[in-house]
C-alpha cells in the first residue's frame, strides 16, 4: 500500500491578455484584493501566436504574467478558474462598457496556473489530449517541465508559453518559490 503524501503549497500565477493598457493595471488591483501582494510580474509580450481571442477582445493584444507572494494548495486551482471566468466579465463592465456587456465581450481575460519546483501547471474550460479533469468543469495541463536548469515545453505547450521572456521569468519565480517553499518545509509543525 503507498503512503498518502500531501503537495506543499505552490506558487499561484495569472496569465493577463488585453489589448488596453489601463484594464492591466485593473486587473492586478482586482486581482491583489484577492491574492494578496502580487511579488513579480513579467514585461508585457504581442500575444500574436494565435488569433483565438482577437474577434471579441480586438487587436493589439498584449500579455503579462504575475506571481503572488502568499503561496496557495494546488487544489484551490479550481475555483480560482471557476471564479477567473466571472472576474473577466466583471472587470469588463466599467461605467464606458454597456456595449461590452449587452454583447457579453471581455476586454481581459485570465488564465491562472500554478508553479512548482519541476513543473508549471495551467488550468483550463477546454479539454484536450494532454489535458485532466480536475472538478466544476476545469481541467489542467503540465505546461512547462523543469529539466536540466530551466523550464521546458512539451509537443502541447501553447507557443507564449515557450518564448525566452516567459521562460526566463518563470525560472525567476522558481528561485523564489524555492526560496520559500524551503522556509515553509523548515518550520513545518
């Protein structure tokens, strides 16, 4: 019989695509109410890999990552997705946004994910090859895998996701994980 081991808790991050500058500063605000101190954030990226978003989210789309001070346990990943898909409305409907919320058309959109010592995991609506069903309609995917000092793609990693920005900057976010996930193992009661 194999014996149950609990994860440690993981470093929480946020994709955040739009094509306005200010509905970023938005969205971090919004974002930080919830998860508390937002510890880096990457430099913005032309998210022009697909045109997946493009018809209802316009030209111009930009794309950023963040990562939380507080770490999270990986099964909230869930939730935060369920709960990600409302905040894309909600942060879409300012006072200037009628027009948005009559033709129910975001203006952001977030893809959250979590990141470990060898891994980097995001959650989805959609299913697919590489992809398991977790809960309440959301699935997850190994990402990226870190081998050999960095992180990796995989034959399914979406090519944003396998750009030197975004793989130097989540090498970043794991010197500090692993800085405090180290601290948190140490004073483990």
């Amino acid at each position: 019989m194999g014996k149950i081991i609990y994860p440690n808790p993981v470093k929480l991050i946020f994709s955040i695509i739009s094509a306005e500058e200010k509905m970023f500063l938005t969205a971090q605000k919004f974002l930080v109410s919830i998860f508390g101190n937002i510890d880096q954030e990457s430099d913005f990226q032309l998210f022009d890999f697909t045109s997946y978003y493009r018809e209802e989210m316009g030209e111009g789309l930009k794309q950023k990552l963040v990562s939380f001070e507080k770490l999270i346990l990986p099964n909230r990943l869930i939730q935060i997705k369920v709960d990600s898909n409302q905040w894309e409305f909600l942060i879409s409907m300012d006072n200037h946004s009628l027009k948005s919320f009559v033709k129910k058309k975001r203006r952001i959109n977030f893809d959250p994910g979590y990141l470990t010592l060898d891994k980097f995991i995001l959650a989805s609506t959609k299913n697919g090859p590489a992809r398991i069903y977790l809960d309440k309609g959301i699935y997850a995917e190994v990402t990226l895998r870190f081998i050999s000092g960095s992180y990796r793609p995989l034959e399914w990693t979406y090519q944003n996701y396998q750009t030197e920005l975004y793989i130097s900057f989540l090498n970043k976010v794991r010197e500090k994980y692993k800085k405090q996930i180290k601290y948190y193992n140490k004073n483990i009661i």
